[in-house]
C-alpha cells in the first residue's frame, strides 16, 4: 500500500536529498513543504500524510499540527544531551569531534520527544559540509529505517544538558582564542543563512569563510566592508 509522506524544511541541502529520495522511492508518495506560511493544519489534510519530517526546521510546529498527525524532528545531539537552540554549534565550542542525529517525536517540551533512533555524525569539516552529511544521513538512512519498519520510539534517558541557542554577537573572534579556536568558530558557521564568524575595527567589519587549518596556520577567505 502506498503511504503518503510529507517533510518541511528549508535547506537547500536537505531540499536535494529531498529530491533524491523522492526518485528512488517508488513504493511511496513524497511531498515538500519548504516555506513556513504554508504549513497549516488544512493543507496538510489535504495531504494526508502518514508521518511528517522535519529537518532542519528553525520554527515551532504549532500543537495542532503534532496532536493530529505524526510529527518527527531531527536534532544533531545524543539526546537529552543538547536540548536545546545552535547544537552545531554548541557541540563544537564544546570540543566535540562525533554526535549523533536523534530522530524524536514532536510534543509539547523541547526537544523532549520519544526517540525512534540515533546515528552517529562526524563533525569534520565546515558547517556546509557537516549540513550536506547529515542531511545524507537523514534521507537515505534515518527517513527509510522509519519507514520501512514499525518502531515505538522509547522516551529519552540520561542526563539532561541544555544549550543555549547562540546570538550573531558570539560569532566575533576575540583576542584571548588561540588558532584551534579560531579555526572552529569560523568553520561552525560557515553555512547559508548563519552569521560568519567576524573581526571589526571603529570602521571595517572583517567576514571569514572557507577556512583550512594546516601547519598550524589558518588561511580562509575574507569579505571586508564598512561598518
């Protein structure tokens, strides 16, 4: 029997996954919702969907929504590890090398869902490239090991750890971080959409991306304009 499944996301490297997906699926029917005013209660009726993804989605999903149909998220946590805003982020800050993508159900906490399942991530490389591997991993991994088998998602355990979602403030370099730090600041928000990581004088405002940490010496690229 064909079912019918919808995701809503915004990123342009989940949007094609998406799309791969979608062709190598045949015994199923796929929809994409990539704009948050039209995520409303009646157009998904219209759908009808068995179960709704949502990776990467930077909204809270309205409760009537999640009370009528089956909702699942994807934080880049091993949840109840990093509840919480800026996951990327705060795991690299915090020193981390591998994490897991939890696949949870969507409720009324955050981040607080049953768990369907964890796979792990290697947080190598920029925030595009970490974006584009775990966008991989959900589509092609996570997304058909849930839909291609009956699971009962199990309630989180373990100790709970909130992170803090992280201001455009915080992506300054400041003076007191050595080159690793350097490096991991300007690398964790190298991606679309997220404040890059800063240096600024009374008059000029440096941008860095595309940063390579070799030799221990750093080189990357840097977007100067005025203040």
């Amino acid at each position: 029997m064909r079912e019918n499944y919808l995701v809503a996301t915004i990123k342009s490297w989940n949007i094609k996954e998406f799309d791969s997906l979608k062709k190598k699926d045949k015994k199923n029917n796929w929809f994409l919702i990539t704009d948050k005013k039209n995520l409303t209660l009646s157009a998904i009726k219209k759908i009808n969907p068995k179960i709704i993804f949502f990776p990467h989605w930077s909204w809270i999903i309205p409760e009537e929504i999640w009370s009528n149909f089956e909702c699942i998220v994807f934080h880049m946590t091993e949840l109840p590890y990093g509840r919480g805003g800026s996951p990327l982020q705060n795991l690299i800050m915090r020193g981390h090398t591998h994490t897991k993508i939890s696949a949870l159900r969507v409720n009324e906490g955050l981040d607080a869902g049953d768990i369907y399942c964890q796979k792990s991530l290697n947080l190598k490389g920029n925030a595009t490239e970490i974006f584009r591997r775990a966008a991989k991993n959900i589509f092609h991994k996570i997304i058909p090991y849930i839909t291609n088998n009956k699971i009962q998602p199990k309630p989180q355990q373990g100790k709970i750890v909130l992170f803090k979602r992280r201001k455009s403030k915080q992506s300054k370099i400041l003076p007191s971080f050595n080159l690793k730090k350097t490096y991991d600041i300007i690398r964790m928000l190298d991606a679309e959409d997220y404040p890059q990581a800063f240096l600024e004088t009374k008059k000029l405002k440096f941008d860095f991306s595309k940063a390579k940490f070799k030799d221990n010496k750093i080189t990357a690229q840097v977007k100067i304009y005025e203040k």
